[in-house]
C-alpha cells in the first residue's frame, strides 16, 4: 500500500506534549502501515511531558525523542487528513484546536497528563490511567475479530 492509498488520521490536542503524541504511537502500533498517522498540537510544548514519556516507556514506546509540531505548521504545509480526532477533555474543549480541510473530525475527550497532581507516584498513577483510557479507544477498531 503506497502513501496515497493510506487513509490519513491526525491527533490533535494543545501542546501536542501528552494526549495526542500516546494516541498517535498507540495507533502506529495497532495499524502498522495501514494508515499515515501524526499529531500537532495549537501550542507546541518544547517536548513531551516527561510523566506521559516514563509510561510509555512501559508499553515499550520511546517518545523521547519525539518534537512537538504545531497544527499551524501542518496546515502551511499543505497537508491533508481523512480523520482529525481532537483528544482535548471537555474542560478545554473549547480551546482544542481545528484543523481545515479534514473529511471528518472526531472528539475523543481524554484528561490532560499536565494537570495531574499529588505526589510523583499519584501523578504516574494518573498518567498510567490516562495511557490506558488512550490506549483502549484506539486499540479497540483492531482488537474486534471477524465474525466467524
């Protein structure tokens, strides 16, 4: 399958340092090559939250070296999505950016990693959560098998 058969899915969230960045690497390993798959963020963190990094790692995903990209620069560079599923919680919903051209926009509402608080071990329990719900939306179009 070339990349002009590939159905084209963009995450997008505000910083593109948490939400949008475990959804497009959980989609990377449950599609494979089926689809082109980024995420963007309106304001682009310098890098990826280091909590939501740590967990991932633990899936055995490296996001360390992963950069931020701002929807803004996506949308100058001409490029086009079939799906931009937004992963902004309700709460800022309001301020999740939007990205023109798209055949269908989705919202998949998922709390901020950033906003997380208590103790370094509550935070990772509260970013492992929210990994989990992340990882179990996008997961489930693959893990449903054909009926017999």
């Amino acid at each position: 399958m070339n990349n002009t058969d590939k159905l084209k899915v963009l995450f997008i969230c505000s910083q593109n340092a948490g939400r949008s960045q475990m959804a497009e690497a959980f989609l990377r390993r449950f599609a494979g090559d089926s689809f082109e798959v980024d995420s963007a963020g309106l304001e682009p963190a310098a890098a990826v939250h280091p909590l939501v990094q740590e967990v991932m790692a633990e899936e055995g995903i490296d996001l360390s070296g992963k950069k931020p990209k701002s929807v803004f620069d996506l949308f100058r560079q001409g490029r086009l999505f079939d799906y931009v599923i937004a992963v902004c919680d309700i709460a800022t919903a309001e301020s999740c950016p939007v990205f023109p051209g798209m055949t269908r926009r989705w919202h998949w509402p998922f709390p901020d990693p950033a906003a997380v608080s208590g103790s370094r071990e509550e935070q990772l329990v509260q970013v492992r959560a929210i990994r989990d719900m992340i990882r179990d939306k996008v997961e489930r179009p693959f893990a449903e098998s054909p009926e017999d």
